[in-house]
C-alpha cells in the first residue's frame, strides 16, 4: 500500500526530467537483491543452515511478507523472522548514529566545528 501511495505521487513530467531514474532504480534493486542472495549464501555456508531460510531471511521486504513466504515454502520462520526483527531493530537504532557520523566526516575537513546532532538530544 505504501507503495502504491508513493508511487502515485510521481508524474509524468518528472520522469521526462529525470531519464536516469528508472534505470538506477533497476539497478539499486538488483545490486540489493544480489547482495541479500550472497549474505544469505554466505551464512548459510558459515552457520550449516539452509539456504532457502537464509537467503528470504536476507532479502529486502516486509517482516509480515517474509513471513508468510517463508510459511508458504515451509522454511524456518521463527528464524525468517529473528532476522528481520534484527533488522528493524538495528536500521531504527543505528540511522541516527550513521547519519551523524557521516556528516562529522563530510564537516571535518571544512572547518565548520562539530557534527550536527538530533533533535531529540541523543
């Protein structure tokens, strides 16, 4: 739904302007998807686990949605969804500190003092 709502709020127009953006965007969602086959793959190697629950345990999507793919294909879904929760739990937690991280390291070679910090004090 999310999706569809997004997606709804772009127009023709943009796309005429932006001839790049839908090859990129193909291209982000492949590398992404590469790059979720070769984790899973490789913890599968590095854990001895299957590399089907690996591999949807990796993959970019929804917790909800991993889940019932993972209950369809009758693989490990407590362990499908560890994986995801990790995930949520470490993107929600950690954008902030990245993000400040990040802009000390572009502000540190120009001289303008310390990082920018949250709103909310953390």
């Amino acid at each position: 739904m999310f999706g569809l709502v997004l997606g709804a709020r772009y127009e023709r127009a943009f796309f005429a302007r932006y001839k790049l953006f839908i090859p990129f965007a193909l291209l982000n969602s492949f590398f992404i998807l590469l790059a979720s086959v070769a984790a899973g793959a490789a913890l599968a190697w590095i854990f001895d686990l299957p590399i089907a629950t690996t591999i949807i345990a990796t993959s970019p999507g929804g917790l909800a949605e991993m889940t019932l793919t993972a209950q369809a294909l009758h693989i490990s879904v407590p362990l499908v969804v560890a994986f995801h929760l990790f995930r949520v739990v470490v993107v929600n937690i950690g954008t902030q500190y990245i993000y400040v991280w990040t802009a000390w390291m572009f502000t540190r070679g120009t001289g303008h003092g310390r990082a920018p910090t949250s709103s909310s004090g953390i």
